[in-house]
C-alpha cells in the first residue's frame, strides 16, 4: 500500500476520520478471546455513509483491502485485519436518524450500539427483541452482518428477521439504498438479505430499518432444574402449548456451566437449594390480559408431579430477574477466567438436542477424556455452545491445540444430525476452511459467484468465509 493511497484515504475520511495512533489502533486488532491479533496500517473512523462511499471507490480503484469493523465483539475473527488490510471503523456512524412508534420502526446508523437501539424503542414505549449478552458493545452493522442470533430468536428471529431495509456501500463505492420500512415489497430479488450474514463480504451497511415491537405487559422468568436435555425438550413443548406460544428464550445450562459462573463472578448465588445437572431459564412474555405467571406456575408444577422438573423459582422482582439472567449471560465470561476452552457453536434440531448432546459429549471424551463438558445455550432454537474446559490444572495451551480434532468430531456429528457447524457466530476466519467441508460443491460455487459479483477485486473482507473468491 503506498502512500499515495493511503494519504487519499486520510483524505476521504475527514480530519477526525483516521488514526495511525498505534496505542489506538491497538484495541480494534485484538479480538475479544484474544484468538488472533491482527495488524494494520490505517484505521479510517468516517462518520457518515458520503464518506464511506469516497473511501471504497478509492480502495476499489487501487484494489487495497478493507475490513469493516463494529464493536469487534465478533468470535470469529471477522473483524480482525490480518495483514495489509486498512480497517473502517463504523462506529462514529452512530445516529439513530429516525424513530416511528406508530409505524413500529427506526432508523439507525451501523455503528448504534445495541443497547442504544434498545434505549432509542423503550423511549418510544416498544422494543427491539434482539438480545446478545455483548449488548452494550456491539453495533446494529455488526449484529446485521453476523446475522446475530441471541436468546429471543425463539420467539422473534434472527437479526435477519428484524430487518426492513439496509442502506448498503457497495465495493465500488456506489451507495445502494434500499432503506424502505415495508412489510411486504416483493419487486424481485431481496437483495437486502444478502449483506445479512455476509460478514462484511458483500457490501458495508452504513444504516438499517429495524423492526420494533410492542413491550410485553408481563415478562415471566423461570429457572428450573430438569432430569436432562430431553426433560429440557419435553418441557418445552408443554410450555409453549399451555401458553399459547408465548415463550420468549429458553435457555439450557449444565451444572459444570453454572458452577463456573458461581466460582468467578462476583455476586452471583444459586437460586435453587439443591444443585442438579441441568437447568432451564425459561422466559415467557406476553400481553396484560392472560394469566401468565399462573399459566407458568401451573405447568412447572404439573411438570413436577411428572418428575420432568425437580426444582424451580420463578423470579418475583425485576431485581431476581436480572439475577438469573446474569447466570446464563456470565457463562462465556467464567468460561474464559477458568481458563482454556474448546468452543463450538452449533445447531440441530431442537428434538435432536438430547442424542446430539449424548453423543458428541462421548465422543469428546474418548479422544480427550479429562476434558470438562460446558454446554448451554439457546435450547429453543436448537443452538447449542458447545464447549469444553480444560482439565483442572492442565497446561491451557496443550489443550487448545486439540481445538481442530475435537471440532472435526463435533462438527462431523453435527452433520450426521442434518445440523449447522455455526448457528450464530459466523464463519470469518476462524471455520471458513471448516465451511468447504460441509457444503455442498454447488453452495460453494454460487457463493463464489456472488462475491466475484459483488467484489470483483476482493477487497472486501478477503479471506473471511472464503479462503479463495
Ligand atoms: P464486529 O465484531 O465488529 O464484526 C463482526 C463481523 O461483521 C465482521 O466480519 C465485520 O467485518 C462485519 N461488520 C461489522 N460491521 C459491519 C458493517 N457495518 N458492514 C459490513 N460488515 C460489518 N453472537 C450471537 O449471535 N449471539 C449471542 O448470543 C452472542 N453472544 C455473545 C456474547 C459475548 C460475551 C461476546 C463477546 C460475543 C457474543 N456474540 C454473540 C458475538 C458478537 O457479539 C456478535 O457477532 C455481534 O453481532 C457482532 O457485532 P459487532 O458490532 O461487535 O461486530
Ligand atoms: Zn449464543
């Protein structure tokens, strides 16, 4: 990269619109589990889409490479430069440009952070249901172009299923407006859907739509021991019968997971007398009319009665709300401080999740049989981190070496379950070899397709999910 080009970008992007400051750019080339550490020569920080649109002409018409960057809480190294990439920062496009109540939507820049999505809808008396325990740090560009998951999705989808219209940067700097607040629009492809996902492949999202919905009248929180994952299954499906479909997230959690949270976070108790192997949090939200809590009670005790449940509290303030979900929110946090970990994040059916889990825990073990099982995650949409803990003790970096064997096991299994090798977290750099294993010849070929289309010059992102375009 040349000075030329990099003066021209300094240029593009406004006086306060760049750092070469080392100790700034340091936090944005370190990932948060610390996994790669990336390097590069320009972070550019433009604060509206105009220039966005002048800082990818420029890298286009001198193919220099160009990673999009949010709140850098992705986990799979997707937001990291690797190399000779410059780094574009969205986070100074932060204005959320409109709020409709009435019309249920608003209008926010890339680089909002969630939880300032959140504060912008609760002032306007609704919500915006996408939930990720990263919230007040990671940005609506960064949750559209993970396709972010969470522990709503059960009830409201995924980022994707939130989005109304995308204003997009196209590789060549074009800017593609399709920032439209429709419900139905149906004039041909849905290209927004594309840039959902794509990890900053395809396109930079300066801005987005976003849907917003009613807030509950009534929020339910459970936390419940069960026999297993299939009493975990079982329960579920009751639940969502007696209520009518009204549960919100549903999360399931090993005891290894939850002693692990009470062992390293501060302030946090077990809210149940006895432990147990497993445990729900359970979440049901719903409208001012219906019985709710009741509804709740009375199930979790019939599911009692039939030994699927042994123990359960349901939370009666807001203050014991925010406790149990500090539990489950604080499992990766506690995993880290335990020490060295082996992480997958995968998805089957959810009737699948009890064979799955029985399986893949067994065939862990038997290659390395002191590893400590952790999983939890979003039981009701069939996600599952599934992650291991190095043994008490145990030299962390032995351990993490073992990552690719234990992942070809689990991701193997994960296939013959007709599962996804990553639910929620992406490909980037971390699976994107991983990604030629399980699709199909054909899946790869139009993917490719779409990025030579989109990025003839491969400057976007490159080497994230596709190793080669
Ligand atoms: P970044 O990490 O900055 O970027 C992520 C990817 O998006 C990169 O490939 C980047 O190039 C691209 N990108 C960022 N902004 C743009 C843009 N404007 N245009 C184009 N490309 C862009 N994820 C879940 O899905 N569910 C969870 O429950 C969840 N829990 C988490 C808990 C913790 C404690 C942590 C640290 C992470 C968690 N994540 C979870 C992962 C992460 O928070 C999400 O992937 C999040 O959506 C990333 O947003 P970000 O702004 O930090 O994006
Ligand atoms: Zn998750």
């Amino acid at each position: 990269m040349t000075g030329d080009v990099l003066a021209r970008l300094k240029d593009a992007a406004g006086p306060k619109g760049f750092s070469e400051d080392p100790l700034e750019i340091a936090p944005h080339v370190e990932e948060w589990r610390g996994t790669y550490q990336g390097r590069t020569p320009l972070l550019l920080k433009p604060a509206m889409t105009e220039e966005v649109s002048r800082i990818l002409a420029i890298c286009h018409e001198t193919s220099t490479p160009i990673v999009p960057q949010g709140g850098n809480t992705g986990l799979v190294g997707g937001q990291i430069p690797l190399g000779n990439e410059v780094l574009l920062s969205l986070a100074r496009l932060n204005r959320v440009r409109a709020v409709d109540g009435p019309g249920a939507h608003l209008i926010a820049e890339a680089g909002v952070v969630l939880a300032a999505v959140h504060a912008a809808a609760d002032a306007v008396g609704l919500m915006f249901p996408l939930s990720l325990a990263s919230e007040g740090s990671c940005t609506i560009g960064g949750n559209l172009s993970t396709n972010a998951g969470g522990v709503n999705v059960l009830r409201y989808g995924m980022a994707r299923a939130l989005v109304l219209g995308l204003e997009v940067v196209l590789a060549d700097g074009r800017v593609l407006d399709l920032l439209r607040t429709l419900h139905k629009d149906n004039t041909g492809y849905d290209l927004k859907q594309l840039f959902v996902g794509a990890e900053g492949t395809l396109g930079v999202i300066t801005a987005a739509a976003l849907k917003l919905f009613p807030r509950p009248a009534e929020v339910v929180t459970a936390f419940a021991t069960v026999r297993d994952p299939a009493a975990a299954v079982a329960l579920l499906t009751r639940l969502q019968a007696e209520t009518g479909g009204l549960i919100a997230a549903y999360e399931l959690i090993a005891r290894s997971g939850l002693d692990l949270v009470l062992a390293h976070i501060p302030d946090t108790a077990d809210p149940l007398a006895a432990p147990a192997p497993w445990y729900v949090l359970v979440e049901a939200t719903g409208g001012a009319k219906f019985p709710l809590k009741q509804v709740v009670e009375e199930a979790l005790g019939e599911a009692m009665t039939d030994a699927l449940v042994g123990d359960a509290v349901i939370a009666e303030s807001q203050a014991q709300r925010a406790a149990l979900w500090r539990l489950r929110e604080s499992l990766s946090e506690a995993q880290k401080k335990e020490g060295a970990s082996l992480k997958h994040d995968v998805s089957v059916p959810v009737t699948a999740i009890p064979d799955f889990l029985a399986r893949a825990i067994t065939a862990v073990l038997k290659i390395v049989p002191d590893a400590r099982p952790v999983p939890f995650g979003h039981l009701g949409d069939g996600n599952i981190h599934f992650n291991f803990s190095a043994p008490k003790g145990a030299d962390g970096r032995a351990f993490a070496a073992r990552r690719g064997d234990v992942a070809r096991i689990v991701h193997d299994i994960v296939r013959d379950f007709a599962g996804s090798m990553s639910a929620e977290h992406g490909i980037g750099i971390m699976k994107r070899d991983e990604l030629l294993r399980y699709k199909s010849a054909t899946e790869i070929d139009l993917m490719r397709a779409l990025k030579h289309t989109l990025d003839p010059k491969n400057i976007l992102n490159p080497g994230k999910i596709l190793a080669s375009p």
